[in-house]
C-alpha cells in the first residue's frame, strides 16, 4: 500500500505529516524512529499522525524522534491545521490533541504569501504537579534562581500542558550552549526533579516586545524551534515584566513566530502565530521493519526559498537587537 507523508516544518521544527484515513495496526512510535533518525539525510524532529476524531474535526498524534508521544506540538498542530483546513475548505477548525481540543484557524501571512496559522495553546498551569516537577514542598517556582540548578539563572517552570523550564539568561548562555545542554540532558534521564522529563529553554530580550529563544526539547534535543516552548517563554517573559501582554514576537534559530498572550482574572488565553511550511512530499511503503522506502519525493521550491527570506530577517532583526547595549 502507497503511503504519502508530507515534509513539513514551522519555524525549522521539522515533521514528517501522515494521515491514517483508515484504522491501522502500524507501529508510528517506532516509524518515528525509523524516519526520524537525525543521522539520516532525511531526519526530523517528529512525526505527525492525523486521525478522524469523535469530538473534533481531525485529531493529531506526536511522535518524538525517539518514538515517546508528545502530549502538545505547537509548531505542528499549524502543519496540521494547514492539512486540515486546506482538505475541509474551512478557515478555522478544532483539533483533538492528547490533552485538549483545540482551535485553529488560517490567519493573515506573518511575511509575505507564507502560509500562516494561529493555534490556540491550552491549557495552562504553573503548578510544579501539573509538569510534574518535585522540588522540595513548593508548589510554583516563577522567577526564583534554584541553587541546584545554577546559582544565577532565574527559573520558571510551566506546563502548557507539556511541561517547559524557562530560564531568564545572560547573552553568554545563548552564544554558547554547553551548559543548556548539559542540564537539560541531566533532567531528561533519571533524576530527583523531573520524573517524565522536561523541555529547557533558555530566553533572552532582542528589545522591548521581543525575546529569543532557544530549546532543548524532551526526546529530541536541540531544535530549531519548539511552539510550545516559545509561546510558555512569551507568558513567563509577560508575567515578569519582560516584555508587556499583548503580541510578543519570539525569535529562535528557525526564524520567528508571535504569541499572543491574553490575561484576566480567572484565565489566560495563549494563541502561537507563525507558519505551517510544506516544503516536500514523499510516496513509498513502510516494510516489515518499518523503514519507508519512496518511490517518489516532491519538492515545493517556492516554499522554500520563501522560508530562507524569512530566516534571513529574523537574523537580522535578532543581530540588529543585539546590537543595542541595553540587550547585549
């Protein structure tokens, strides 16, 4: 049987798309890791599985590069929204995700003709349990330096529902990595903090209403990008006075996205804007063990040169930013 899967990317986080029209008895946590392999030529971060859903218009799955489920992708429920509002002829629709059902719906362009999706991200809680994290009786930790952690970073942990570490920091830990990476890989194998794992980011301002963001994702690894981890690095930089509520531009080394954040009493509303990218499409079979052999690939070049311009901008604007002491 002909299997078709879409390469698709937002803001450089890339996917395999696959939808199973009918039930099947495939085995997507490990074609994940068959496809996904980052060794391979053509790997990527995740894998896309849509579905019909009972109580929304389409339901997504998301599997990591080691074959774990996600429980929330926010860069690919906008691939997702792109195949399902594209197949429907509708402009918004819900999606089942592991958590929620949420809204999506096609929005005005974010640069030029790019392809752009708003996704609602929900739902949203800074209590350690909902992540969950153990750090001795606390029930939150926003804005606080965890010794055990680093004695200068300022920390704030979130689940949105997957959970998120989103550390404040100086330019120097943007620059070099090293340390991002060594404690995030400490929290995503056995530890006393984080039972399931969680994603790091480390956030720093490019100007009044702009924060950079890099993450290491759970089951991954650094990536170019990570929605739900931009968009909890949007509330935690809101709730600490780093940038106002309202639109928040969020740049990354994928390109940008916007988070809209919006707040009252009883609730906070999160929406992630920014592209659903189709940049190929693959047909072949998946044998015995999983591999998928193509029998034909297409590229979509306008995608992708358009996509580089928008690259090239977010350097700059990021470069430009940086440029200025007050952010340096």
């Amino acid at each position: 049987m002909t299997l078709t899967f879409h390469k698709v990317h937002g803001s450089g986080n890339t996917f395999y798309l696959h939808e199973e029209v009918t039930n099947t008895d495939y085995n997507w946590p490990l074609t994940a890791q068959k496809m996904c392999d980052p060794s391979k030529e053509n790997g990527a971060d995740g894998l896309l599985i849509i579905s019909p859903s009972t109580k929304a218009d389409a339901r997504m799955r998301v599997y990591n590069a080691d074959g774990s489920e996600a429980s929330m992708c926010g860069n690919g429920l906008r691939c997702v929204a792109r195949f399902v509002l594209r197949k429907s002829g509708k402009q918004s629709a819900t999606i089942e995700t592991m958590k929620a059902v949420l809204t999506v719906q096609k929005v005005d362009s974010i640069f030029n003709t790019i392809d752009t999706y708003a996704v609602e991200i929900s739902p949203v809680s800074f209590e350690l349990s909902s992540l969950p994290m153990n750090y001795q009786n606390n029930g939150q930790i926003i804005n606080e330096i965890v010794p055990e952690f680093s004695p200068d970073i300022h920390f704030t942990a979130v689940s949105v529902p997957n959970p998120h570490l989103i550390g404040i920091v100086p330019i120097q830990y943007i620059e070099d990595t090293r340390f991002q990476e060594q404690l995030a890989a400490s929290f995503n194998r056995e530890n006393d903090f984080f039972p399931d794992g969680v994603n790091v980011s480390f956030v720093h301002p490019v100007d009044e209403k702009s924060i950079f963001v890099r993450t290491y994702e759970r089951g991954v690894g650094f990536t170019n990008a990570c929605g739900t981890a931009m968009t909890a690095s949007a509330l935690v930089s809101a709730t600490i006075n780093l940038v106002p509520y309202g639109e928040t531009t969020v740049y990354n080394p994928g390109g940008f996205v916007k988070c809209a954040i919006e707040q009252n009493d009883s609730s906070t509303h999160l929406s992630l804007i920014g592209n659903a990218t189709f940049f190929a499409t693959y047909y072949g079979t998946l044998n015995d063990h999983y591999d998928f052999n193509y029998d034909s690939k297409i590229l979509h070049e306008e995608e992708i040169k358009e996509y580089e311009e928008l690259e090239q901008l977010a350097k700059q604007k990021v470069t430009d930013g940086w440029s200025s002491e007050e952010y340096m």
